[in-house]
C-alpha cells in the first residue's frame, strides 16, 4: 500500500502541473507517452506467439489513428478503417493457427478504438473551455471512484461485484466509491466550474463513476482471457500503465459526451 501511494503521488506530482499550467498540446504529450507503454501491454496480452510482428503492425496502426484523433479527426474513420484491414491481414497471415490467428486479429481491431480513440478523449477533454477543470473531473470519476472502493472494500466489502471478472470488487466498494465520485466532484464544482449545477454534479457522478467501474472490469476481463495478473510492471504497487487508466479510457469519452451535449463547456 505504501508503494502503491507514492508511486501514485509521483505521477500525480509530473503530470498535474503540466495539465494545470501547460498548453492542450502537454496533456498531448502525456497521452501520447502513456499510449506508447498500453500498445506494448496491450499486445503481450492480445498476440504473445507474435510479439515482435504486432508492435510493428499494430503499434505502426495506433499511431495513425492516435495522430489521426488529435490532428485530423476528419481523417479518423479512414485511418480506422485502414488499420483494421492491415491488423486483421496480418495476423491471419502470420499466426500459425486459424483459429487464435482470427482471434488476435479481433483483438487488434478492438485495440484501435480501446487505446487511441479513448485515451484520446482526454485530449479532447483538455480543448474544451474551462478544459483544466474538466480534465480534474475526469480524473475524479476514475481515480476518487478507484480510492473510495478500495477504502469501503477492505473495511465494509462482503457482496460480490463481479466475481467471474473480478472477485475481489463488493457491492459495498462500489457504493463507497460512489460517495467518494460526489464529494470531489462537490469540491471541483465550487472551486472550478460553478457555471455548472448541482443536478449536473449528481447526474455526472452518477454515470461517469460506473463508467469508471465498467472500464476497470473490462481491462480485468482482458487479463483473465490473458491468463496474466497485471497488464506490465511499469508502475510499482499499480501494474502496467492500461492498470492505472483503465478506468480513464471510459470515463473521458463520458466526460466530453455529456460536459458537449449538455452545454457546459
């Protein structure tokens, strides 16, 4: 636990200045970095007998779709499209066994739009105005979801969330990062945003948290199909990297949906 919080305070410490005070295109930079490790974890997950081949192919293929999102998003569905026909091409070709060949190709396809395109949301988060703000709310339905979970869990936790997934995820943590999703999205609202209302505090927190909850039991139901524990090591007492943002590459997409659609930024 205490590696696991200073670890998490570090990062905090590197990425919450350039955020607050740096231009959109820092949080670009951070994005894009935090992308680079996902592609390795994510492939040792989806292709393992193909390693080499599919940070080529697909590392080649999410890096035209991440520039395509951030710098021409009119050119996003063709650079989507194209990456899927070269992802599923070669792994059909170059896995020995039809079967699990057909499956990686399924799984880079799906990893075209998992990684560059949610991850990417947060760089949209980031332009929107009051995008300083908007980014904090992000991170809060993600990580104050996260942390309050944690917290009720170990001292309250007793049913089940989602065994088969996750077995260690209670009812009772989730209702406790719940409460905590809605304090700090209180605090965010008084000191940053107080354009936005308190039914707009409430109905935020109360899709985005179990966004961010969906988001970390999806990552977990990748591992187990994986057969692996953590997705890398990159981060002591955390895993890998799609471990810490698991949760974020579900709850910026929800973010910028509803922040756009309801007016607020």
């Amino acid at each position: 636990m205490k590696q696991r919080l200073i670890v998490g305070l570090g990062g905090l410490a590197i990425l919450l200045p350039g955020v607050v005070w740096g231009d959109p295109w820092v949080t670009d930079v951070f994005v894009t970095l935090a992308l680079l490790v996902a592609v390795v974890e994510f492939v040792r997950m989806a292709i393992p007998e193909q390693m080499n081949l599919g940070y080529g192919v697909f590392g080649g293929s999410v890096a035209v779709v991440h520039a395509a999102h951030l710098l021409w998003s009119e050119m996003l569905p063709a650079a989507l499209a194209t990456g899927a026909m070269i992802c599923l091409t070669t792994a059909l070709l170059a896995v020995k066994d039809t079967e699990r060949g057909a499956r990686a190709g399924a799984w880079m396809v799906l990893g075209l739009i998992y990684l560059p395109v949610m991850i990417g949301m947060l760089s949209a988060v980031r332009r929107l105005e009051h995008g300083v703000a908007w980014v904090f709310v992000t991170l809060a339905l993600a990580w104050a979801a996260d942390t309050g979970a944690y917290f009720a869990g170990r001292s309250l936790g007793r049913t089940p969330l989602f065994p088969r997934v996750s077995p260690k995820k209670t009812w009772e943590g989730a209702v406790g990062g719940a409460i905590a999703v809605l304090i700090a999205l209180s605090i965010i609202r008084v000191l940053a945003l107080p354009h936005m209302g308190w039914g707009h505090v409430i109905a935020l927190s109360l899709i985005g948290g179990p966004a961010g909850v969906v988001g970390d039991l999806v990552e977990s139901a990748f591992k187990r199909a994986s057969g692996v524990k953590d997705s890398g090591s990159v981060l002591p007492g955390h895993g890998g990297i799609l471990d810490r943002i698991d949760s974020l590459l579900f709850t910026a997409p929800v973010t910028y949906v509803y922040v756009t659609s309801a007016g607020l930024g």
